[in-house]
C-alpha cells in the first residue's frame, strides 16, 4: 500500500472496501484492509488459504457463538465476520490524528432501549430470583443507548476514531472496524485472551473507579480499593476465568497482579493470567467464551440468565475481536489477540447502538447500577465526540502524561496485600504434566454439573497425583464411575431440592449409586448438600447467600481458610458433630454443615479449588484420603 497517510485514509472514507483501523500503543496505527467472509463456526475462521498458506484473519465474534459450547441466547444471527487481510500497514499516531475528520457527528432522539425503573426492576428480579436462589454468583445484564445518525456510516466511525485515539488513555485496543453495513468503534480496555508462542494470557479486569473532578488521588483511589464489594468481584471474576485457564493451559495457569489499569476517566484492577498451550487458537477461543466480566459466573448459566432477563440479543456486545497473525514458523500457527467487545459503538442502517451492562451481585443496589449504566454510557459517548465532553482539566490539557497512581507506595501496599488472601497454589508457578502426588497410581473421575470449577478441581487432582477425567453429569454413564477408584460428584447452580431439575436429579443418582456401593467419593458444594439431605440432614437457603465469600472455618478439628459459593446450606442443630453414619463439621453457631465424612465418603461445602481457598490443597489432600483410606486424616 503506497501514498500518504492522509491519502490512504481519504480513500478509506471514499470507497466501499472493508477496513479496520487498530491503536495497540502510542505510536502506531495499524491499518488493514481485506475481503469480509462471514462463517458459521470459528473453526471455519480462515486461517489458511487454498494452497495452505497461512493468512492474518481479523474475525468480529458475536456472541451468539456461545452456541458453540451448548449455551442458551437469544440468537439475532450476527455473523462471525471475519476480514481476510491482504494489506497491513503501520501509519504514525500523530499523522493518523492529523488526518482524521474532527467535526462532531451529531445525534438525533437519544435514550435508552430501557428506562431507569424497568432497569432497576431487572436487577431486584435477579438478585432476588437468580443469586437468591443459587443460580450463580454476578451476572451482568445489560441495556442499549441508542440515537440515530445522519452522517455517512464512513465519516462517523474515522470521525469517533480520531476522538478515541487523541481522548482515551490506557485502552488495550483502539479500534474502528468498517465493513458492509456494519461499523464497531471502540476503545477496550481488556485483552479477553491472547496466545503467543504456546503462552496464553487472560486478563480479568473488575471494579471501576469514577476519577472525580480534577482526577484521581491517592486518597480518593485508596477508598476504592480498600471496597469489599471491588475487592470480592475482582476474585470472583479470577475465579471464573482460571476455570477457562484449567481447560486450556496443562499448567492450569498462574495469576500475577493485582495491577491498575488506569485509563482517561476511569481506574480498573485487573490480575494477569499465564499458562501454557499447544491448541489452536480457534479451540482456545472457544473454551473461553467470552469473559465474565461481561456474562458472569458460572459461565452456563450466566448464559441461561441473561437469556430470560435481557430483551433483545446482544449483537457483539461482550464478544471479541479476534486477531489472528501468522507466526512465520514451518507449523503454520497463529498468535491470537483477542480484546473483549466492550466501551464500543455500533452504528447499523443509521442507527447508533452502545450497549452497556452492570455486574450484579448479592449485594448490589439497583439505583447504583443504574447509574453505572448511564456513566458506562456517557462515558462512550463523550469519548468519541457524540456528546459534549465534561471539561476536565486533568484528561484534556496538553500536558505530560501523568504519573501513574500505581507506583504510589500506599497504593502499592494497598494492591500487594489483597494476595495475602488468596491460595499459594494459584500464585506459584505450576507445572504441567503428571505428578508423582500422594495418590499416584489411582484413578479419578469429576463429575461437572454445570459450573466449571471441575476444571481447576481436576487440576489440583492432577497434582496429587491422581489420573484425572471430567465428565458432564449427562454423561456420568454408571458403569464408567464405577470403574473410578476416586468418584468426584462436583458443585453446580439451582437449588438442591429441585425435584424437577433432570440436572439435579441425576447428581443425586450419583451421589447415592456411589455411596450404596462403598466406593469411594468426595462430594462437593451442591453435591455436599445432595449428600447431606441423602443423610437425613435437612436443606435451607441462607439469608445472605454465600458467592465468592472467604471463611475461616473448622474442618474435623484443624482450621482452614476457605472460599464459599453457596446459597443454600445442609444445617443441624448448633453443637452436632456427628449423625449416624458420618462425622460433621459444622458452624457451632448457626449448625451449618461445612463438611462430612464417613466410610469411604467425604465432603465439602467450600470449594477448595477456589483462589479463595489458601488451605484448599491441604483440605482436599485429607478429605480425599480419607475417602481412599476410610480412616481419619
């Protein structure tokens, strides 16, 4: 591609040929330009062409693609759009905003698709109906600004573009992609997921804090990050995509951080996740669909969730933008980079759309996530010029980049102690590979009810030394458990005395075909609770459910910190330790059951795979030897 770069992007502007402009740092825009093949699964991504040759593909997944993995959504049919890149050129940041259109494009009948109290009764509904009954931790619902546009489609995204590239600090992505009847302008600030040279990174981003009129400070930063409710989303989100990471990664992965991502207006924490993977990089694309922050936890029935409360389908809100590079070695791989479609405008038949959601948890309040959604929404729209921008001397004055909050050592020692609660397991380097564990030689089989913990569970089996296999309760075929020498029966969502769920009906055939034969079995969070009530001990929800909260609690007489995901509780009379048959550890207060064990059996209520769980490999060390051993550990 020849000519200047105010020519290039005048010809961009003028002609019908799809384009996609990409800021990844401070110096450089990438420009690439391409033909557009729509495909139907992202194995059909087209990474090579006729004779075999690798090609760079920048793919826009919806996120209808969940359909991949056997999720529920309300399916608008968005295609997989893939731009099949024949040119890629770099242009100098200044020369690109030197060249780019500056005349605000104007909107017409602004609003949200869903007023403030229709919102704010979405979000009682679910965190009375969903988080209240065991569903799952945080959900994130969303709703959609929407205008109209009278500005050719071309002009508007080089014009919100240029806004994006000289207002927005901190943004992994800066981004405008045009193709036919579609346009995306956006600046994510989270990398969902990237695999360069066999390392894969995730990057879990959670808590926003709002820089108030003249920005940021240590003091005003320090209250947030001294906030339980950021500090307990941050986790769960960790939680969630480790369980992505346990899929795809042999060393299950390991977590470095906290970090500040600090942006224009705005301030996130966010961890990074590393591990290790040979798979293609469509296959690691699609075990980690798409990223909690933008669904919620766990995953399946986020999914479910967001299809009975959300109105209308999502587009590519929360899906990625998928850049897929050709390494250059005989092997024809990919490096992938994949940052999540969020902060992001679309702009359709002359209709803008900027959809925004909020995090919803046990303990949210529905004025305040109100709220969020109109800041998450000014905050696109001013940054790309659509609405007037609030005159804020610290973003806007031509002055040197600031410096960054994070290098404060209050700030600092305030990030660096949030590890202090967290499982060693998680923040040392692992291993992949077999493990001469404790129990090597034996055979184990997770049995997953539909939250993926099973994956870090089988993990942290794997490094006890036990040959591990996962296999989704539909497919817990009896005579394969049988043969098991170790019977995992896992944690999942719902309510454990739902007679009618064909889910939770057949983790209680496992559970009690398991426990009738004598062989042995761990039983974990719902599965504790299927187990408890098969032992005559009675089921009741409690009355602040139990998502992503850390417990100092006693298991048969030693004292171990904890994660909890539960809603509901097995429970005794305060004081009980033991019934017939088994052996409790339970709350000396409120009588809520913590943990069992009997002959050849063992349980838990927490998860101690959780990054919550600093005693959580020691725990499960002791309830699996006892299951194994049928002696006390």
């Amino acid at each position: 591609m020849t000519g200047t770069t105010a020519d290039l992007l005048t010809s961009l502007a003028s002609s019908d040929a799809p384009f996609a402009l990409i800021a990844r740092d401070d110096a450089w825009v990438e420009v690439l330009t391409g033909d557009v093949v729509d495909v139907e699964l992202l194995a059909d991504i087209p990474l090579l062409d006729a004779e075999g040759v690798p090609r760079e593909v920048l793919a826009l997944v919806p996120y209808r693609q969940v359909r991949e993995r056997g999720f529920v959504c309300h399916d608008d049919g968005a295609p997989l759009r893939c731009l099949v890149v024949d040119t890629h050129t770099r242009l100098p940041r200044s020369e690109v905003l030197a060249a780019l259109p500056t005349t605000p494009v104007p909107l017409a009948d602004p609003g949200f698709d869903l007023s403030d109290d229709e919102y704010a009764d979405i979000v009682r509904t679910v965190i009375a109906d969903e988080i209240g009954r065991g569903e799952g931790a945080n959900f994130v619902i969303r709703r959609d600004f929407t205008a109209a546009v009278d500005a050719p489609e071309r002009t508007a995204a080089l014009t919100w573009f240029r806004a994006l590239l000289e207002h927005e600090r901190g943004a992994y992505w800066t981004f405008a992609v045009v193709t036919p009847g579609h346009v995306a302008v956006g600046a994510s600030p989270e990398a969902h997921v990237s695999a360069r040279d066999g390392v894969v990174t995730m990057n879990p981003i959670s808590g926003t804090f709002r820089h108030p009129a003249g920005g940021a400070t240590v003091e005003t930063l320090s209250a947030f990050l001294e906030s339980t409710k950021e500090t307990e989303e941050l986790f769960m989100v960790v939680d969630e995509e480790l369980k992505m990471m346990s899929a795809v990664c042999t060393d299950g992965g390991r977590i470095t951080g906290p970090h500040l991502k600090e942006m224009s207006r705005l301030t996130h924490t966010e961890y990074m996740l590393r591990g290790s993977s040979r798979l293609d990089p469509r296959d690691i694309l699609r075990e980690t669909m798409f990223a909690p922050t933008v669904t919620g936890s766990p995953m399946q029935n986020a999914c479910t969730v967001i299809a009975r409360h959300e109105r209308a389908p999502r587009g590519y809100y929360s899906g990625v933008a998928a850049l897929f590079t050709p390494t250059g070695r005989d092997d024809a791989t990919h490096d992938l980079d994949a940052p999540i479609l969020i902060r992001t405008a679309y702009l359709v038949d002359g209709r803008l759309r900027v959809p925004v959601g909020a995090t919803l948890v046990r303990h949210s309040d529905p004025d305040g996530e109100v709220g969020e959604t109109h800041g998450k929404a000014a905050g696109v729209l001013g940054a790309i010029g659509a609405v007037p921008r609030e005159a804020r001397a610290d973003v806007d004055a031509p002055t040197a980049a600031p410096t960054p909050l994070a290098d404060d050592p209050a700030v600092a020692a305030l990030l660096a102690s949030r590890n202090s609660r967290l499982a060693s397991f998680w923040l040392n380097p692992q291993a992949g590979g077999a493990h001469v564990g404790p129990f090597a030689g034996r055979t184990a089989i997770v049995v997953d009810a539909e939250d993926r913990f099973t994956t870090m569970l089988a993990h942290q089996l794997r490094h006890l030394g036990l040959e591990t296999r996962i296999v989704p309760w539909a497919e817990a075929d009896p005579a394969l458990l049988a043969a098991a020498d170790l019977v995992v029966s896992g944690p999942g969502p719902g309510d454990p005395r739902d007679a009618d769920s064909p889910r939770i009906q057949r983790m209680r055939g496992v559970v009690e075909t398991r426990l009738a034969s004598g062989r042995p079995l761990l039983a974990v969070c719902l599965s504790h609770q299927i187990l408890a009530d098969r032992l005559g001990i009675g089921l009741a929800p409690l009355d602040r459910p139990h998502q992503g909260l850390q417990l100092d609690v006693d298991v048969f007489g030693r004292p171990a910190s904890i994660g909890f995901y539960n809603t509901f509780t097995a429970r005794l009379a305060p004081g009980t330790d033991g019934i017939d048959g088994a052996e409790v550890s339970a709350d000396p207060a409120t009588g809520d059951v913590y943990a069992l064990r009997g002959p050849g059996f063992a349980s838990v209520q927490g998860h101690l795979e959780s990054i919550l769980s600093r005693d959580g490999m020691i725990t499960l060390e002791r309830l699996i030897g006892h299951a194994l051993g049928s002696v006390a550990v």
